[in-house]
C-alpha cells in the first residue's frame, strides 16, 4: 500500500493544510498589522514636528535666510503663495516630490499624509498642511493616517512666519524616509518566510509522531487480524486503554468470541448431524447387503424393507428438522405472524397427540379456561406444542400423565407441559436446548429422538419474543413453561 493512502498520511496532509491557512493568515494580519502600527507612529511624529514648527518664531524667515536647519534626516519645505504662483523654500530632494493638488488641499485647510518614492527608490512620508501660529492648530488627529481637520485663523494671532505678515499664505512640507519601517518590514518579511516553512516542518515531524503513538493499537489490531485464521479464532487483540481504539479492539475481541463460538457450534452441529446420519445410513447399508446376500423369503424382504423404511424416515426427520433450524438461523420467516388464539392452538395440538398418548398408555390432560390472543405464527407454535408434549409422551411411563395448561402471566401467557416421568438430572438442564444434546444418548436414539426437537422449540419462543425454562426433580418428572407476550 502507497505510505499517501493511509490514514496517518492523510490525517498529517489535512493538518498541515489547515495549518498552513492559519499561518498564513496569521502572517498576513501581523504583517499588515505593524505596517499600519509603524505607518501611524511616523504620522505621528510628522504631526508633532509640524506643531513644533508651527509654534517657532521667525520660521519662514530663518529658512530664506538659510539660518533653518533640519533634523537628521528630516525634509521640510515651505510654499508661499505669491501673485504668480508659490515661492517655495525648500532642499531639491522634496520639492521635486511635492504634487500641485496637495498644496491647494492645505490652502482649502484640509492637511493631508502622503508617500512618495525619491529618485534612489526611497520611501518618504510627508505631512503637508498650512503653517499657522500654535493658537490656530486642531488637537492632535484621532486616527493619524486620516486627514486632519483645519480651523480657520485666528485674527490678531502672533505669527510664526516673522514679525510681519506674509505675503500670502504659506504651507509647511514636513517629511521623514521610510526606511526604518521598510527595513522592519522586510526583516519581518523575512522572519515569516522562513517561520513559516520550518513551523510545517516541525509540525508534520510531531503529527506523524504522535499519529504514530496513537494509531499504534490499530497497527496491533491489523497484526492480529492477519494470524486469525477460519481454524483458529483464538488470537485476541491486546486492549491497552480506555479510549475510542480501546473500545475498538474491545468490541472486535467480543465479536472474535462469537465467532468463536459461532464456528465451534458450526463444527458440533456438522459432527451431531454426521453422526446422526451415519447411524440410520449404516442400518439401511446393513440391512439392504444382508437382503441381496442370498435368496430369502417374501417376509424376510419385507422385515428388511420395513427396517429401511423406519431409518429412512428417521434420516427425512433429522433433515426437516436441520432445515428447520437452518433457515431459523437465517432469520427465513416462512408464516407471518397473525392473531390468533393460543388455546384453541394449544387445545388442537393436545387432540392431534391423544393417540400416541393413547398407544403408551399415558394420560394426557388439557386445562385452559378462556381464550388468549397472540400475533404468532400457527404452524410453528403447533410445532413447539407439538415438540413438547411428544418429549413429555415419551419420557413418561405406562399410567403416567402429561398436563397441559395456558393460563395469564401479568402480561405474558403462559403455557404449562408437565409430566411425571423420569426427569432429568441437574447437571443436564442447562444444556437441555442445545442441538443435539441428549441426557441419555442411548435411549433417546432407541426412542427415535435426534436432540434437535428442543433446540428447534428454544428458536421459536425467541422468535415470538417470549422464554422457555425447564424443572425437573428425577423420578419425579419435568415441566416446561413457555411464557409469549399478549397481543
């Protein structure tokens, strides 16, 4: 098998997608994030610069004269508006990046923030709004990457230009590079290139890992599975913890054991059903030699034919009977269930046994005082009832009896065979419903009994819902009572 079509591999790919999303996204909102941080901050400080600037006396003065000098690193320009258009008081560096339409912005007292890119491809942030005097400035911007609000002058205000007006009014240019901020976000940049990388990395090492650790039962569960053969289903798979693989390998150990027994069953049910057949087979076999050996009478033949024709009719039994609990078995329904009244059923069967009953010298009884409605299915109740008192018949002696009875439980009804034979032994009651079993082999097969009769009478009452027990005291005799739910 391809090591990408097992689960671990596709459990490791599916975490590793998602992660990756998640990576980056997280790596797009920080990157975005300290971009914005950083791109306020210098706002920030152009803002504060241009308020200082502002509040200087004799600026505009010192700058034509040359006596103005900047910070490191700082641009800062004036523009005057004259009659023929600005008289400008700046480096070349920043008047080449100033646009007409910012400077008209300022004069209207709409100040603005601005970036532009130098002929070195530097990055350079620019604050452009009109030079007024500390009295006439707005409060620092809320947001400092928006616009800020303008105020109109306020009149007799000293101003910061000299000490006379100008000849028009003048806009202050103040502007910082960039390249802190591109330098941080570069680095930044880089750090989440390879972060994210060698963070997938780590995490597909540490998924397969632990998938590893945690699909360890099911890698013991397909060793097990792998020796478990349809001879042997004694492997068990070793249960080691309490979780959702725990309870896994549980309910496969519980469903190995019905297996188990599922087959065992199978192969004692093949050896009983060989055995039995084996045994009226060889009797035909013998029987049938010993005829053709030499020339016999007219009623040796028919003593012999008759013996064949009793076995025969053993074995056609023995294989209703195993079809019957075959297609049991196979959960096969052959009568659908209807309502019907189960002493009036019971009351017919007990008639239809009255001869064998009769032929033995066995008193049969019948006790039931109203009628009781079920949904069943008649012909298979007629064969439980039938099964029962048969069994009943049988077992019990010259002058014996055999009762009958259907009476209310709650809510079951509840029908009573007992008779006052020889009963069975304590030690065989539990397994007086298994196929094939016997309490005493011998007589049972000299009786013509196969050991299926109770076993196929257990299938039925399971299969209307109810329960079948059995007491017995030796030499006392045994009853049965089969409890069926209502209608």
């Amino acid at each position: 098998m391809s090591a990408f079509r097992t689960i671990r591999a596709r459990f490791t790919g599916w975490y590793l997608v998602i992660l990756a999303i998640l990576l980056v996204l997280l790596s797009i909102g920080l990157y975005f994030t300290i971009s914005l941080t950083l791109r306020r901050d210098i706002d920030n400080s152009l803002w504060h610069r241009s308020e200082q600037l502002a509040g200087t006396r004799g600026l505009l003065q010192s700058a034509r004269e040359g006596r103005f000098e900047e910070a490191l690193g700082e641009l800062v320009a004036f523009y005057t508006l004259a009659e023929d258009g600005f008289e400008v008081t700046a480096t070349r560096e920043i008047e080449s990046l100033i646009e007409p339409e910012w400077l008209d912005a300022a004069l209207q007292g709409a100040p603005s923030f601005e970036t532009v890119t130098t002929e070195d491809e530097r990055l350079v942030r620019l604050h452009i709004a009109l030079l007024r005097a500390p009295a006439e400035l707005p409060a620092p911007p809320a947001d400092r990457g928006r616009e800020n609000p303008a105020r109109p002058p306020v009149p007799g205000g000293e101003s910061p230009l000299g000490d006379a007006p100008p000849e028009g009014p003048t806009v202050l240019v103040v502007g910082r590079p960039m390249d802190i901020l591109s330098s941080a976000l570069a680095a930044l940049r880089t750090t989440l290139l390879i972060a994210i990388p060698l963070t997938l990395l780590v995490s597909a090492g540490g998924g397969l890992f632990l998938l590893r650790r945690a699909l360890r039962p099911v890698d013991r569960m397909i060793e097990t599975a792998r020796v478990i053969e349809e001879t042997d289903l004694t492997s068990r798979i070793e249960v080691t913890t309490e979780d959702e693989l725990g309870r896994l390998g549980a309910t496969l150990n519980a469903m190995l054991e019905r297996l188990q027994d599922a087959f065992q069953r199978q192969r004692q049910f093949t050896d009983d059903a060989s055995h039995e057949l084996r045994s009226p087979l060889s009797v035909i076999e013998a029987e049938a030699s010993l005829a053709l050996r030499r020339e016999r009478s007219a009623e040796d033949y028919r003593d012999a034919l008759s013996i064949v024709s009793d076995e025969a009719g053993k074995m056609n039994k023995l294989i209703n009977q195993l079809l019957t609990l075959a297609r049991g078995d196979a959960g096969e329904e052959a009568v659908p269930f209807e309502p019907l009244d189960l002493a009036e059923v019971a009351r017919e069967t007990v008639g239809a046994m009255a001869p064998l009953a009769e032929e033995k010298g066995v008193h049969l009884r019948f006790d039931a005082s109203e009628s009781y409605g079920l949904r069943g299915s008649r012909p298979d109740l007629i064969r439980l009832l039938t099964n029962l008192i048969d069994n009943a018949i049988r077992h019990t002696p010259a002058d014996g009896s055999v009762n009958v009875s259907v009476r209310r439980a709650g809510e079951s009804i509840e029908t009573i065979v007992a008779d006052t034979g020889a009963g069975i032994a304590a030690e065989h009651l539990p397994h007086v419903f298994k196929r094939f079993y016997r309490a005493d082999k011998a007589r049972s097969r000299e009786s013509g009994g196969s050991g299926l009769g109770l076993a196929i009478c257990k299938q039925i009452v399971d299969a209307h819902g109810g329960t079948i027990e059995v007491e017995s005291v030796p030499d006392e005799g045994t009853r049965f009572t089969v409890r069926l739910p209502t209608a």
